[in-house]
C-alpha cells in the first residue's frame, strides 16, 4: 500500500519534474520501497524554484547514499548507479536542502 501512495504522490510533483527521466526513473518498481519513499522526500525538498527541476547528480548522490545507510546489496547498488544518466554529485559532494552534503 505504501508504494500506491508513493506513487500517487509522485502525480503531485510539477509537471517539470515529474517529466524529468531521473525522477521517473527513482519510482521504478525493482527500487526497495523505503528507497524510493526518501527518494519522493528528497524531491519534494530540492525542487529547484527557477526552474521546477531537481538535479540529477544530487539526486543519485542522495539514492546511493541512502542505499548504502539502508545496506542494499551490492548488485542493487550497481543498478541504482546506472539507473538514469548522471553523474554521482560533485566531486564527492551533493546539495540536500541547500546544505552540502558528503557522499
């Protein structure tokens, strides 16, 4: 039930974001649903005002941070890495909130 809601709350995001292939690529199914609820949570948080949008190097940053604190295995690690092109931060650093953040 919780990835409905998930999913329901993904609809509610700006039409930027939500068309935005790193966004549509975090709620895939195969993602663990925990992973993809702090995904939703971090965009909800990073929309950026200028120009609706979240960043995608911060984005994936963020998702293989928190699949390693939530000790995802290895392959699913490798899979959250190439899920959308991007790059992971930059260089070693990411923005959550508009605070700098290290991977």
């Amino acid at each position: 039930m919780a990835n409905q809601t998930t999913f329901l709350k993904f609809e509610k995001f700006p039409k930027t974001v939500a068309k935005q292939a790193c966004v549509k690529a975090t709620f895939d199914n195969s993602l663990p649903p925990r992973l993809r609820k702090e995904a939703y949570k971090f965009i909800s948080r990073n929309i950026i005002p200028d120009c609706q949008r979240v960043a995608p190097n911060c984005l994936k940053a963020h998702l293989i941070k928190t699949a390693m604190k939530l000790k995802i295995s290895k392959n699913k690690l490798d899979y959250i890495k190439n899920l959308f092109k991007s790059k992971i931060g930059y260089e070693g650093y990411y923005l959550d909130s508009g605070k700098l953040k290290h991977i």
